[in-house]
C-alpha cells in the first residue's frame, strides 16, 4: 500500500512539473512575440510568417529556420547591417525573442 500511494505521488507530481513547464515556455514564447513586434522592432527588417511582418532587409525568417542559439547570438552581437541589442534587451528579453522566432519557424 505504501509503494502504491509513493508511486502515485511522483505520476503527481510528475505531471504538474510537466504543466508548469508548458505554461513557462507559452509565456517565454508570448514575450518573444511582443518583443519581435515591439521593443526588438525586428518585424521593420525580417519576413517572419507567425508575426505577419514581411520585412526585406534581413533575412526571411521562414526560410533560414534559425534555432534558439543562432538568434541568440544575433540579437546580442549583431550582425550584417543588423546592430547588437546587448544593453537594449535584457538576457531574459533576448533569450524570448530567440525561442519565439525558433518555434515560429519550424
């Protein structure tokens, strides 16, 4: 009875870290949706489907398929004609708009 009532536990707790963890990525990714249109001003120069923007400065979005650290990386150094938005976006900021761009496109 014991080990039964144990096991039950962790299937519990198990699906509440498994929900919480989904609502985390939901609110990661909405953050990264207002700053991509927003603060980031990323929709002005990229194409990017899930934002409606369809800017031709940058690259397509849609078409690159960047994952998280790629954007990461971009956002925070620059590149090409693109500035670094390290100082501008916080780490947390950054880290949103990469997971928002990365699960838009895939």
């Amino acid at each position: 009875m014991k080990k039964k009532l144990i096991k039950n536990n962790y299937y519990i707790l198990a699906i509440i870290v498994l929900f919480f963890q989904t609502v985390k990525a939901d609110e990661l990714y909405n953050q990264g949706k207002q700053i991509f249109l927003g603060d980031g001003n990323c929709a002005t120069c990229h194409t990017l489907q899930n934002a409606n923007s369809y800017g031709n400065i940058g690259p397509n979005l849609d078409e690159i398929k960047p994952d998280i650290m790629r954007v990461i990386l971009a956002v925070t150094n620059g590149i090409g004609v693109m500035p670094a938005y390290e100082g501008q976006l916080s780490t947390e900021e950054i880290k949103a708009v990469a997971t928002y761009v990365a699960e838009s496109t895939k």
